[in-house]
C-alpha cells in the first residue's frame, strides 16, 4: 500500500495518498503513462456526501480550459457543477460510474475515478494540498455549518 497524509475534518480523517497528484477543486491526478486517472479526494467525497447521479457536458477527446465546467454531480447534500482542474484534455471517462455513481463513495481512490485526462500543467503535490485544505477548512466548516450566506 502507498504512503498517505491525512487530513482532519472534525472527527473524520480525510485520506490522501502521496502517490498522486492533486488540483485546488479537489481532485486526485494518478499518474498512469502520459495521462492522469482523475477522481475526487476523500475531502471532497466527505462534504458532497451520498452522489447518486453523474453527468457530463462535454464529450470524450475535448481540450478544456481550468475551472471550465465539464459536467454535474448530485448527492444528498447538493447538485454542483464540476469544473476541469487545468487546462488539458479529457480523453475518456470512466464508464463505470454512468451505471452505478455510488463507486464514488465506496472506492473513491480506485474503481470511482471519474476520467483520463492529459496535461502539462504543474500539479501540487499532497503535502501541499494538504497546505491547501489547512488554509481552507475554518471557512469549509462556516459555510457546512450554514454560517456564511450567500450574497
């Protein structure tokens, strides 16, 4: 088993393996030949909660741009609209999660990946996005907690 970091979320533990990469929306990028496997970090799986549904906007093989919205994931928190993670090209997605999305939630790190894509973006590390989420989490706690509003 690879090495890991974890993160604290009140009293869950997120996971997040060093053996990939990571973009500041929340994604894990494993390295697999010229390509990354992408998927959502156990962050990210712990504050969407249940999904049930997966959509996507766009078709295999299209170039994106970062934080261009690619698609739209349902769960029993929220509907969100997913976003690329850097400028690259999504070249298959994972046909898995069409039939059963709920591998996001149960496998998360391995069969609930969410797509192949390439880029030669400069991915951040684990331990920083680790950094990241620390910088993060007091405001992530206010906004689960229903503190901020909206504006």
């Amino acid at each position: 088993m690879s090495s890991e970091l974890t993160f604290a979320m009140g009293q869950y533990e997120a996971r997040i393996p060093t053996d990939r990469l990571y973009s500041e929306n929340h994604l894990w990028l494993k390295p697999d030949g010229d390509h990354y496997r992408v998927g959502f970090t156990a962050y990210s799986v712990r504050l969407l909660q249940d999904v049930y549904f997966l959509s996507w906007d766009i078709e295999a093989g299209t170039t994106v741009r970062k934080k261009q919205e690619i698609g739209e994931i349902e769960s029993s928190k929220a509907l969100s609209d997913l976003f690329a993670p850097y400028d690259g090209l999504i070249q298959m997605f994972n046909p898995a999660l069409m039939d059963d999305p709920s591998l996001i939630n149960s496998d998360g790190y391995g069969k609930g990946w969410l797509y192949v894509f390439q880029t030669d973006a400069d991915l951040m590390t684990a331990e920083q996005y680790v950094e990241l989420l620390d910088s993060v989490w007091e405001k992530t706690q206010r906004v689960i907690k229903g503190q901020i509003n909206e504006s």
